[in-house]
C-alpha cells in the first residue's frame, strides 16, 4: 500500500488502484507503488489476476512531465512494466478517461486491456517533441499493426475505444466502473483459463509489413506530412521502422537512444514549456481559484460577416445552439450560406463525419434585428472594426440583453473600456477577440475591462475552453499583446524597403525561422488596400506601400502586389517590377539601397516584438511572458518548438538581445528600438523572463 497506489482482494482478483490527481501521472510515487502492488499480488497464493485501474476522472495520462530534466528516480517505467509483464498471473488494464504516453504504455504491458465506451488510447509524445520512451514504439506495432501505430505516433492523437477494440488494443469494451469492469473480465479469462499474452513476444501483426516495407514507409511519409520543421515525428517513426528489423530488446534499447536524444533536445525543452503555458494562462490573475463563472447555454453572435460566421461555427462545432444576427435579410443570407459550403467542403475532405454539416447548421439560427439576443447568456459582437459603431451596438444591447448576459466584443484593437462605458452593465463587458479564420484559429484574447466582474472574466475563459479554444487574459491597450507585438514587427518590415531589403529576403528569413508566413506574403493575403485606406483616413504616408497601391497591387485579390501570383494560385512569386517600383520610390526620396544580412533581418524581426513583449509585461497586459508565448503560438503560427517569443529570449539570452536592440535604436536612428526598461534590468541582472515566474 503506498499514498497513492492501493492493493484490494476481491476473491482471487487483486485490484491494483492509482489513485494520484490531476492526471494519475506516472511520478516516482506511482511507479514504486504499482511494482510493490503487483508484486505482492504476484506473491499472494490465493490471487489468480490482477487488475489495474485508476481512480478520479481518467486512467494515466502519461509519465509525469514535471520529472522531466531531473535525475531519474528507480523504478523507471521500463522496470515497473517488467514486473507486470513478467507476472505469471494475467495482468489486465482496466481504462477510462485517457490512457495517454506511459499510461499506455503500462497498460501495454499488462497481458489483456479493457476499456469504457468513451475512453480514448494514444501516445501523444510527439506533442511535446518527444516519442514514446516506455516501450510503445514496439509494443503498440505488436497490438495494433506498424500502420495504425506509426500513425498514432507520428501524429499523436487519440483513438476511441471503439477503435481500439476494432484494431486489437483492447480486448472488450466494458461498463463502468473500471475496476468493476475489469474485475469481471479477469473473472473471465481465469475461468476460460486464457494464455498470457505477452506484446513483446507476439509479431503476428508484423509480418505482413516485414513482407513489402512500403506499408510502413507509406505510413510513415502521411504521417510525417504536417511536421515542419518538427525533429519528434521523424525520430519516431524511425523508432517504430526498428520493431520491422530488430530484435524487440534492441529495438527498445534504440528507443531509448532516440527518446534522450530528444529529451536533451532544444525542441522538445520549447514544447514541455508550451504545454505548461497553455495550462497556466487559463489561470485569471487577482480572480480567485473557485471563483464560479455564469451558465451559457445560448449563445448570439452580430455580425455575419468572416469573423461572425467562424465565431458562429465554433460554438456550432462544440454543440451550443447560437443565433447569428445581422440589420437586413441579405447579408444575413450570404453568411449562413458561406458557413453551410465551410462545413460541406469540410465533410467532403473527411473533416467532419457526413451528416455534421447539417447537425451544426441545426444549431446555428439567423435572425434580423438586436432584439433578438433577448434570450442570450453570451453576445458576442463581430461587427465593422470602428468606434461609433461599436458603441452604436453595445448601447442597444443594453436595452435588449436579459439581466446577467454577458457583453463581449470582438475587437482586435479598440478600447473595451470606452465601448463597456456606453452601456449601464460596465461589469458585464469584456472583449473576446478571436482570429481568423475563427472557426479554426484556437486562440482567444480575452480582454479584461477595467469594471468586468471577475465571475464575467471566468465566464469567457470556461466557454472559450468548452469551444476549443485557448484563452489568454489581456488588458486594454492598443492592439493588446499580439497585433501590439505585430506592430512593433511590422513597423520594421517596412522599414527593410527603405533600406535595401526586398519582400521575399524578408519573408524567407521570418519563414526558415519557422513562421507560416513572411510580413510580405501576409500582407498580401490580408490586402494592402485596407493599411492604404486607412493611411489616407489618417493623412500618414508609406510611399512604397502607396506605390504600390497606386498601381492596383493590392496583393492576392489582384493578383499582384509585394509578390505576383498566377491565376488560381496563391504561391507568392518574386516580381521584377516591385523592386523596379522600390527603386524608383526610393530615387524619388534619395535614399540608397545597402546590403542587408538576414542575421540583421531576424534580429530586427524578433527582437522589437520581444521588446514590445516586455513593456507589456511593464504595463501587466499580460499577467506573464508565458501568456504572450501561448498567443503567439496560437494566434500567429509561432513555431511550437521554439516556445514562444518571450521563452526563445530567454534561449538567446536577455543581454545580447538588449545590446542589439541599443545598437540598432543608433543605427536606424529609432529611439523606440532602445530596451524596455524591465528587459534593461534583467540582461543587466543576468536574469530571464522565465525568472519573472519566480518573483525577480
Ligand atoms: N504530467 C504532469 N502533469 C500533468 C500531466 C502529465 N503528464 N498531464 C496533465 N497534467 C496536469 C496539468 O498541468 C494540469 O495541472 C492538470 O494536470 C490538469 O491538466 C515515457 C515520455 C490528460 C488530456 O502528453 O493531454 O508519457 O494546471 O488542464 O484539459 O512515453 O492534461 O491544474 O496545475 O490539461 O482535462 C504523455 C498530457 C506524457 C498527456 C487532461 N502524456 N496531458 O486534459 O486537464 S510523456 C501527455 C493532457 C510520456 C512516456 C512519455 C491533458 C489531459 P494544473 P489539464 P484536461
């Protein structure tokens, strides 16, 4: 018996029980309990099987992550899966919830595995750039077959228990309780005195694939599809590849070999991080932990434009019935006819099962006219991105919105204070800003107004979670963290033009870096005519962007613009003509081109938006560097294995970032280039941003 691993006998069943909340991780603590509880049911005369089963709210969801990077404690994972293995007694796994990582793996140690109807198996290591280190890269092969397995590896999702009954991972589907469930099932195989099935001894499902490689190194190429700039799926499906050509102790022994590499690896130091920002931006600064948030059922959208329409889908695709509102029939028309061809292209890729366009459109209501929230616990509004209109919503949504709705607005740059100010429930107010397309972007800014209500606060962080979104609390400022940051980014971009750098230099150094897309490219697939438009509603000038303009490149949508694209394409081509327009334009100005290193072009790329980071951080619009490395992994393609612009500052180091920023300040002549004053401190101090987490 330890504090948390129990040992009951029921008859000659031993129930094994992990009992160690949240998750049941696999800490020091759970392995040393499972290999005494089974040991001692192991040596009890009167016990024929055994059953392993978790309490609380899921089997175990993997080793424990918080151990990672500290000295290993005895016994490891491989050890306690011996002992289970190697038990003369028929070990059964009994699952629910998710048996995730080493979680699985133990359960694929166990001799027979059972599972509730909606409990999901998979090994989800490479999410943290790792693979499974636990032996599941040669056992899972042997359950499931090395197609199946290399999928579920290299891609890193879950499947349902159907799947794995289906697919041989489990042996049957039973009722819950778990351990009540797996008990009867031992009953079972010890009375139809049943073999012990040992994985590691079994490669029935291996030969056909030992037969014509190409079933796994097809597997393995679709799988290995998505993972740019990626080292874990790679590595992974080669580990899996040795369960194909060598003996099962050598494969695991190069498990293991690969499993370090990539433990010790950069890549994988940046998505352990990234899993633990996610988790503590959902936690509210100054709200305390318990504080309740309000019940949404019903939910109403305004505005069925881009944005409203993705927003719309996404409360469709977690099952919340929402009304969609707009001022006439038309525009009304035109969105829900755009969300219903979004879902049928979906359903026709295999995205979404056949039938779900038509499910979630039954969700999704049109209506004309305010009025119409009157039954809302949640409005979100998704309208033309300026003030007066804006205000022109949220004051008759006062009138119309029952007592305790709460009040959100999409805006990705206004002041929430002023429009909560318009309305007589200031507390109510709060901007849930979203990114497009809305119905695919996960991340979610949730703007924290000077009066919202604390319980208003959780509300929007809980229903954001329940749509699949990652929500981050921001303040009120312009931009709020990411298009803040963006700026501050953008404003050197453009600033490359002038001196010597052309779009596609610019945009392949921010791409070889690891973002989706250059400023350039971006540019382009936004419109630059909007950035013109508003230039000339502000009298502000950028004349090779003006240039441009005035020439009718306003990117994609005229097929040229920094770039030209052929018809039907959206590959940005380099076009003389942009660096003939460039020159011209800086003729024009007396300006002259200079040679521009791309080191000089990351630097000035990254380095401002980390600055801009830091003043954030000043100014607590955002409560810690982590929650601006999750909006920037979720919201602007922030590659995963480098954690985010604040951790890969602390990767650089805060000293050599804040010595360059100074030099470029005096070289480009741009005093807001100079360091912020708290990155000042710490790359004076010798300190990181990650210390700030520890009070420095
Ligand atoms: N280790 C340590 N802490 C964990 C953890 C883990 N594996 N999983 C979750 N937590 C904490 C989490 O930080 C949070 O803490 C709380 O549990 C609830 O989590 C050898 C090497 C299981 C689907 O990758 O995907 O096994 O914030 O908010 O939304 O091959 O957690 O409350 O303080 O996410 O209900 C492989 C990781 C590990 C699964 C539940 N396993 N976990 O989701 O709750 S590597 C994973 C999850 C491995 C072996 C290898 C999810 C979940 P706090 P939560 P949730």
């Amino acid at each position: 018996m330890s504090e948390v691993v129990k040992v009951e006998r029921h008859d000659a069943i031993a129930i094994v029980t992990i009992d160690s909340p949240p998750v049941n991780a696999l800490s020091a603590a759970v392995r040393k309990g499972i290999a005494e509880g089974v040991k001692s049911a192991q040596a009890d005369d009167s016990v024929k099987a055994i059953v392993i089963a978790c309490a609380g709210r899921t089997f175990v969801a993997g080793a424990d992550i918080t151990e990672f990077g500290k000295p290993p404690q005895s016994p490891s994972l491989h050890e306690v899966i011996e002992v289970i293995e190697n038990s003369t007694k028929p070990v059964v796994a009994a699952i629910h919830g998710t048996a995730l990582g080493g979680g699985l793996e133990l359960a694929l140690g166990c001799h027979y595995r059972v599972a509730v109807k909606d409990a999901k198996l998979g090994l989800p290591e490479v999410k943290l750039g790792l693979l499974p280190g636990g032996g599941g890269t040669q056992r899972l092969p042997r359950a499931v077959g090395p197609e199946l397995a290399v999928k579920m590896i290299v891609g890193g999702d879950p499947i349902s228990a159907q799947d794995a009954l289906k697919n041989g991972l489990i042996e049957e589907i039973v009722d819950a309780p778990p351990a009540v469930g797996g008990e009867s099932f031992a009953r079972k195989i010890v009375a139809e005195k049943r073999p012990l099935r040992r994985l590691r001894d079994d490669d029935s499902k291996l030969a056909a694939a030992k037969a014509d490689k190409s079933i796994f190194t097809n597997a393995a190429a679709a799988a290995n599809k998505r993972s740019r700039g990626l080292e874990a799926p790679v590595t992974a499906a080669e580990a899996v590849s040795h369960s194909l050509d060598q003996p099962f102790d050598q494969a695991l022994k190069t498990e293991r070999e690969l499993f370090l590499k990539l433990m010790n690896g950069d890549q994988s130091k940046a998505q352990r991080y990234a899993f633990f920002a996610e988790r503590a931006a959902a936690k509210i600064d100054g709200v305390p932990d318990g504080t309740k948030g309000r019940e949404v059922k019903q939910v109403a959208v305004i505005g069925a434009g881009t944005m409203g329409g993705g927003i719309a889908m996404s409360f469709a695709n977690a099952g919340i019935p929402v009304t969609i509102i707009e001022m006439a029939d038309e525009p009304l028309k035109r969105g829900l006819g755009i969300m219903q061809k979004n879902y049928e292209a979906t359903a026709a890729r295999g995205g979404i099962p056949a039938d779900a366009p038509a499910k979630r459109m039954g969700l999704i209501k049109g209506a004309v006219g305010l009025e119409n929230v009157k039954d809302a616990d949640l409005i979100i509004e998704a309208v033309f991105e300026t003030m007066d209109i804006k205000k022109d919503v949220f004051t008759k949504l006062d009138q119309f919105a029952k007592p305790g709705a709460v009040l959100a607005s999409n805006t990705s740059y206004l002041d929430i204070d002023k429009i909560a100010d318009v309305t007589k429930r200031p507390q109510d107010v709060l901007g849930m800003h979203f990114f497009s397309p809305a119905n695919v972007m996960k991340l979610c800014e949730i703007v924290r107004g000077a009066k919202t209500a604390p319980d208003v606060l959780v509300t929007a962080v809980n229903i954001a979670k329940k749509i699949a979104k990652v929500p981050v609390v921001v303040g009120v400022c312009d931009g709020f963290v990411g298009n803040r940051m963006l700026a501050a980014r953008s404003k050197q971009s453009e600033k490359f033009l002038f001196e010597g750098a052309l779009p596609q230099q610019v945009d392949a150094v921010v791409t070889k870096f690891g973002m989706p897309m250059g400023p350039f490219a971006m540019g382009d697939l936004a419109g630059l005519d909007i950035g013109w438009r508003s230039r000339k509603d502000r009298g502000i000038k950028s004349e090779i962007a003006d240039a441009l303009c005035e020439a009718g490149r306003f990117g994609q949508k005229t097929g040229k613009g920094y770039y030209k694209y052929e018809q039907g394409s959206r590959s940005p081509l380099p076009d003389p003509e942009v660096e003939k327009l460039i020159d011209e334009t800086l003729a024009k100005l007396g300006l002259k081109r200079r040679e521009i290193s791309d080191e000089e072009i990351l630097e000035r790329m990254m380095y401002p938006m980390i600055n801009e980071g830091a003043r954030i951080l000043e100014e607590k619009i955002a409560a810690r560097p982590s929650d601006i490395d999750v909006v920037w992994l979720y919201g602007y393609g922030w590659p995963i294995y480098r954690g985010g612009p604040m951790f890969y500052a602390d990767q650089v180091g805060l000293k050599k970032i804040a010595d360059r920023l100074s030099f470029y300040a005096k070289q480009t002549n741009d005093p807001s280039l100079e360091p912020a004053p708290l990155l000042k401190r710490l790359a004076d101090e010798g300190k990181t941003f990650a210390s700030l987490a520890k009070g420095a």
